[in-house]
C-alpha cells in the first residue's frame, strides 16, 4: 500500500536527503515549508547549508517533470515527490501559519484518498499533537529508523588541531593520514566536513572545512 508522508520544514532543514528515505511512496512538500525554508538559507551554520542544498535537490526534480502532479525520486525504490499548494493563489499571502499550511495539505489528501494513509512527519510535537486531534496520523523524523541505508555523498567528522591545521596550510591531506575518518570503504569524490573542536588555531585558519576525496582516492 503506497502511504503519503507530508514533511515539516524541520525534517528537510535536520536531513536535506529526508525526501529518499521513504522507499517506495509519496513524499509531499506543502508549498508553505519551501516558503519557511527561504529565511534559512542565507545563514551561514548547518541549517543555512540544509536550506540551500534541499532547495537545490528540488530544483534539479523539476527539471525533469511536474513537481504538482509528482516526479520519480532517484532513491532505488522509484518514489515520488509532489510539492502542493492548499488553496487559491489570490489567498497565499495571507497564509502565514505553515503548521496550519501543514495539516490543511495532509487533510485534503486524506479525505481524497481515505485508503491510503497519509502520515505528517514533523519534528514538532504540538504538530503531531495537532494531527492527532484532526484524527491524522503523524511521526516524529529520525533517520536512523529508516532501514536501508543511502549514501548521502558527504559525511562529518571531528578533526583535531594538527591535521586541520597542515590542511589550511597545505590545502590537502594524503589518505594515508586520515583513514580514521572513514567508517566504511573509500569512496571516489566523497565529500567529507571536518570539524575541529580544538582551541588555538592560528589567524586566518578555519575550524570548518569541506574537503573532498580525489578521485584516484590518494588524498
């Protein structure tokens, strides 16, 4: 039975991948979390780079369809993405609560299709409390529910002071001298955000790097 997750704006903001993660079924944006998640990306931290990569995923699906009536995921199980707006055009300005935006959306999709369960995902309890009170069925968002695992192209480690440091100054490190930052196979290309807690870097060096795996896999 194919089910239909409506997503909160804080799942996407905590996972930009959250969208791959439900296997073969529906996943529905409510236009009102792409309006939430504007005010996000300019900032600079974690939510600022979850903002701004969600928002580049989706613009990559519409190229390839309609995102109103759904476009195929490319997560290995053929889901599909739809991003829906409740209501009349002339009227969207004035819809400012998004956790209403929310339950509104879910609520036309349950009463539209009454066999399929429709299932709001939010992080928020009072939305999952307001679900439940208009007899709609929600989850809270954790990733490590979810059962096969995807790549998500980048991962994050801690870096101490030593080797963030020859990284600003040399710009790379070879692979040799950082195999602990891998808890799996070496992948070509793979992202990796090192994170230094460590105190006493010099003037002009950062604590926060992206760095990248070459392709040969050599640094």
């Amino acid at each position: 039975m194919i089910k239909s997750y409506v997503l909160d704006t804080n799942v996407v903001l905590q996972d930009p991948e959250a969208i791959n993660n439900f296997k073969e079924n529906n996943v529905i944006i409510p236009i009102g979390v792409i309006e939430e998640l504007d005010r996000f990306k300019k900032e600079n931290g974690e939510l600022g780079k979850n903002s701004r990569d969600f928002a580049r995923k989706l613009d990559m699906l519409r190229l390839k369809g309609d995102l109103k009536t759904g476009v195929k995921l490319e997560n290995g199980f053929d889901g599909i993405l739809k991003v829906l707006y409740n209501g009349n055009l002339n009227n969207y300005l004035k819809e400012t609560n998004v956790d209403f935006h929310i339950l509104h959306i879910a609520k036309i999709l349950q009463d539209a299709e009454p066999d399929n369960p429709c299932i709001i995902v939010s992080r928020d309890v009072n939305v999952r409390v307001r679900a439940n009170a208009l007899g709609i069925l929600a989850e809270d968002y954790e990733a490590s529910q979810i059962t096969e695992e995807i790549d998500k192209g980048y991962s994050e480690v801690k870096c101490d002071i030593n080797r963030i440091e020859r990284i600003n100054n040399e710009r790379k490190i070879v692979i040799t001298d950082c195999m602990d930052f891998f808890t799996s196979d070496i992948i070509s290309n793979h992202y990796l955000i090192l994170k230094c807690e460590e105190e006493g870097l010099k003037k002009g060096q950062v604590n926060n790097i992206l760095a990248k795996v070459s392709p040969d896999k050599n640094s």
